[in-house]
C-alpha cells in the first residue's frame, strides 16, 4: 500500500507543480508585479508537499487493499464522469451545473460513493473537443485508477478530487495528442470580478461545509449549481465565466478545518485561486479537473504559509 500511496502522491504532485511552474513562467513574461507574491505562496505549497509526504506516504502503516471496494470506487468515478458528460452534451446544462448537479444528487441520494462520484464529474467537464468518446472512456478509467491511489494521501485538502481528474484528462490528452483549447485572455474588469466570486464561493462553501455541517460534496455542489445558475444567467457577456470560477473556488471551500482553520483563511485561499485562474489560463484548456487542481494549489500555499509562519512564532516565543 506504501507503494501506491507513494505513486498516487507523485502523480498529483506531479501535476500540481506543472500548474505552478506555468503560472510563475506566465507570471515572468506578462505581470512581473505579481511574481514576488505569488512566489512567496508557492514555498507554502512546496512546505505543505513535504509535509504530506512525511505524514501520508511514509507515517502511515501498511493497509491491505479491499480489491472489490476499490473496484466498486472505479466504477463510480466512471459513472460520475458520464453522468456529467451526458447532462452537459444533452441538456441546456453547462458544465458547471451539470457537475454540480451531480454532487448534489450524490451527497443526498448516494452518501457512501458522493465522494467518488463528484471525483468523477469533474473528468465529465473535459471538453469533447478535447476528449472524444474513447479518449474520455480512458481518462475516466484513469482518474478511478488515480483516485484508489491516493485515498490515504492528501486528505482534507480541497482541490484534490479535481486534480485527479486532471491527471486522468492530461495523461488521456498526450497519449491522443489532442491539442489543448485556446486559453482566455481576461480584462482587467473581469479580473476583479474573478477574484471577487472566487473569494466569495470559496468562503461560503466552507461555511456550509463546516458551520452549517452540509459536508464537502454537498456544499460545493450547492455552491456550483446555484450560484453558478445565478450567475450564468444574469450576465450574457461574463456568466459562463464566473459560474466556472465560483464552481472552482468552492473547491477550495471543500477543505476540513485541520487545513484551513476558519474563514479568514478559506478567504486567502479564494483570492489565490483567483489570481492563479487568471494567469493559468493559457494553459490545458477543455481538461475537466485543472478547476480544482487550481484549487489544491492555493489550498496548499495558505496552508504551508500558515504552518512556516507559526513555527517562527513558537521560536520567537521560545527565544
């Protein structure tokens, strides 16, 4: 089990750090001002990865593997990935309320499999531009595959389930050589609404979850698909858009309390996405997951800050 968890650990983080790394090389060549922030964030997530690394893959004991559980796991990040697929190809649905959709359902209807379901919704929001119907048969397999991997790593940490939905869209897309979709070019207007709902969907996502004790799946799915219908239909010009970054920012807001302790933090967080959907943008266009690997990301950041800058006040305190 050590062994999977160790692949299951390298594979997300393996995918996390190409967010990060592109987001600082976008940073570089068009809005140096942001660099130095953003690269202050980036050694919070690198100090989270360690931290899970030692606690996760090497502190945990071995565990056997349930091979028709984890099979039965497989089998409902598939369903939930089609699921999504179908509403959003055969619906007036976009694919922020479809994937919303399903969290809802799968949070009140099928509480024991709402988790990988969700997880798999997200491979559902990959464009068919990027994915057709053999490719996405494969990314959803590869995600539940993913998802067994690191049922013991990196819990708590919102933004998770959508990075392993883009490590399933990714490794389908190069193995298809799919090229990606164009990426979005964003007004400053639009940037300041980003970072507005970002912050705002991520907060009251984990309000619900935590406060209101809804559960993660159930709040972020409510957050997506009310909220992002709110917005998709009050604005012509820019409602698809802040659905799509209200739905991701929940994401974040999907984080237990061990990792982001009240709101306050959520809120950083939900600026960080925000800021990192923006200048990721270029990149892995129509990949269903990148939302949340975005997500994870920022979660990580505000936590590793968090834990570097406690440790020097418990040195100062010491001195």
């Amino acid at each position: 089990m050590k062994i999977s968890r160790l692949l299951g650990f390298v594979t997300l983080t393996s995918f996390v750090m190409i967010i990060l790394v592109l987001t600082l090389w976008n940073l570089i060549l068009n809005q140096p001002v942001f660099l130095v922030v953003f690269s202050f964030f980036s050694i919070g997530a690198i100090v989270t990865i360690i931290k899970v690394f030692k606690e996760d893959v090497l502190g945990k004991p071995h565990v056997v593997l349930d091979i028709k559980k984890q099979g039965v796991d497989i089998l409902m990040v598939v369903i939930g990935s089609f699921l999504t697929y179908i509403i959003h190809i055969n619906t007036p649905f976009c694919i922020v309320l479809s994937s919303g959709l399903i969290g809802i359902l799968a949070a009140l209807f099928v509480k024991k499999y709402q988790v990988a379901l969700y997880c798999g919704s997200f491979v559902g929001m990959s464009s068919p531009l990027l994915l057709g119907i053999y490719p996405f048969i494969l990314a959803s397999l590869l995600a539940g595959l993913i998802y067994i991997l690191v049922k013991d790593v990196f819990n708590g940490y919102g933004g998770k389930l959508g990075t392993i939905a883009l490590s399933g869209a990714l490794i389908t897309s190069l193995i298809a050589g799919t090229p990606f979709l164009e990426g979005t070019v964003y007004t400053l207007n639009q940037q300041l609404l980003i970072i507005f709902f970002s912050t705002f969907a991520a907060t009251i996502t984990y309000t619900l979850s935590i406060r209101f004790n809804q559960g993660p799946v159930l709040a972020s799915g409510f957050v997506g698909f009310f909220l992002g219908a709110v917005l998709r239909f009050a604005s012509a010009t820019n409602g698809l858009m802040l659905a799509i970054v209200v739905i991701g920012a929940s994401f974040a807001g999907m984080s237990n309390q061990a990792k982001l302790k009240d709101e306050r933090f959520v809120a950083l967080a939900g600026v960080l996405f925000g800021l990192i959907f923006i200048f990721s943008a270029p990149f892995f266009g129509g990949a269903g997951g990148k939302l949340g690997t975005i997500a994870f990301l920022s979660v990580f950041s505000v936590h590793g800050i968090t834990l570097v800058i406690n440790k020097f006040q418990l040195r100062k305190q010491v001195c």
